[in-house]
C-alpha cells in the first residue's frame, strides 16, 4: 500500500507534510467526492471485506466505493500514515422508521486529535447526512456546512450527531418517483462513545448487515458520491441528484427512474465505477435515505 497511490485515486495534489486542519480537511473531501460510499458488491455476489490489504486494491486499484467499515478503515491508515493521531469509534445509527437507534454498533467512524482538539472524521456515512468537514468534538455547538448544520450532544458519556435539515425543492416530483419530503426540521443521525474500537470488533456486524434479510444494505442497493455542490445517488434504479442551498434555504432534488439498460452507463459516468460482474439492482425497503 502507497500514499501516493491512495493520492492519485482521490486526485489530491495537495502538501502533506504537515498534519494539520487544513490539511486534514483537504484530504478528506478529496475523499468523499473520489471515493463512493456503496454496497454493490453484495448486489453482485461478492462479500465486503473488511481486511485492510482487500479494502485498499477494492477502493484504491479498482476504483470503487465502500460502506463505512470500508472507507474510515482505508482514511485511517491514509491518516495514520500521515501522521495523525487517529482513534476507530462505534456508533450506533438511527432508523427514523422504528424511532430509535441500532441495538448495536453498525457504524466506524473516526476520532482525530490535534493539537489538543478532538475532531470527528467520518467518510462513510454517505447520502444527504455525509459530513463535508471535521467537526470539532463540542456538545450543543451549531457547526455549519455546506448540507447543513450539524452538531453533537452529550449526555453521560453518550454522543448524539444530528443535522438540521432543509427545505426541499422536487421539480419532477411524481408517483413514479415519489421522494420522502417529511417535516422533520432536525434528523438524529447516531450516537457513539469515545471508546477506543479494534477493526475486529466490526467483524459480526460487518456480517450482519450483508446477510440479513432485513438488513438496509440487502433490501437496498446503493451508490452514493459526494460533489462540489451536493450529492448523487442511484438507490435501485432511482437516480437522484441534489443540490444544496439551491434557493432560499433549499435544497433542489433531481430525480430519474432509469432502466436495467441504463444502469452500467450511469454507475461508468456518475460514479466512475465499472463493476466486474452484473448488478442486480433492488430497493424493497421503505426507509427514507435522504
């Protein structure tokens, strides 16, 4: 594995010499908009892995994306190598539907320190609720982005992620390509401890959440990339496009019902990846992604 290998995959061309902010923050959105965040590979009869050497020829030498497990593993070892003083956390992520959060840890995500500071970095979320910057670890702070405003609670020892939402626009909105637009002004995304995560402890769920019939990641294929102005998503065979702050507040959602014929093209000139065997694609879940 070479850093300036992983570089070229994310075209990042940046210094590197010095591990700060700056720095932390440009690799990282390099990141997000390079590499995917996708389950296609349980759509295609393969596993996901979870094994650092497997992760990097899928992500860096193949070009394609990965579900959290994947992408923080690969950014901690970029960061790691960089020198930074990086931490695996657990996070449990929440499921609007039920009202309530994972029974178990089913989210890696990363905590930096610098310079004293705590940061979360989290390339692995995907959809409208992907992280754009590190977010300082402070509870009860308004931390404006370009999706939102994100902030952290805590309470006894338990920190809470959520995101203020916009309005949004839906021009071509129809039956055919109904979008879930609720009213809810705030979206709790999940809620995690500092304590320090071996990859191993990942193991079971990374399992789980490819084989289980009710799993989110089997009655949904996904492929997310984040862009300069918003995000694009193909989930099933809707391809959806959004553009945030679009007017007054609001985000603008483009969406398209492509056909099986469509579906390599798309993947090939949206998300630059070519898959080496056929996608089958699926969305029975009724849970909102955006």
């Amino acid at each position: 594995m070479d850093i300036k290998e992983y570089f070229a995959r994310i075209s990042y061309q940046g210094s590197y010499d010095k591990p700060d902010l700056d720095t932390l923050t440009a690799i990282f959105q390099h990141h997000i908009r390079a590499v995917p965040f996708e389950n296609l590979s349980i759509h295609c009869g393969e596993r996901v892995e979870l094994d650092l050497g497997p992760v990097y020829h899928k992500i860096v030498r193949k070009n394609r994306g990965g579900w959290c497990m994947e992408n923080n593993h690969l950014l901690s070892w970029a960061l790691k190598t960089l020198g930074y003083n990086v931490t695996l956390l657990g996070a449990k992520v929440y499921v609007p539907e039920d009202d309530m959060y994972a029974d178990e840890i089913d989210h890696l995500l990363l905590k930096v320190v610098l310079q004293g500071k705590s940061y979360i970095v989290d390339g692995g979320f995907g959809m409208s609720y992907q992280l754009w910057q590190p977010m300082e670890l402070a509870a009860g702070k308004d931390q404006p982005q370009t999706p939102g405003i994100f902030r952290f609670l805590e309470e006894d020892g338990i920190w809470y992620l959520e995101k203020v939402k916009r309005k949004q626009y839906v021009p071509n909105q129809s039956d055919a390509t109904s979008h879930n637009v609720d009213k809810e002004v705030c979206r709790r995304i999940y809620l995690f401890t500092l304590q320090p995560r071996d990859i191993e402890e990942f193991r079971p769920r990374n399992l789980h959440l490819q084989t289980a019939p009710g799993s989110l990641f089997v009655t949904k294929s996904i492929c997310s990339l984040q862009t300069t102005k918003g995000i694009r998503a193909l989930v099933g065979w809707k391809l959806t496009e959004m553009t945030y702050n679009y007017k007054d507040n609001m985000d603008l959602v483009e969406i398209r019902i492509l056909t099986d014929e469509e579906i390599e093209k798309t993947l090939k000139e949206k998300f630059n990846i070519t898959l080496d065997k056929k996608l089958v694609p699926i969305n029975t879940s009724k849970l909102s992604l955006f």
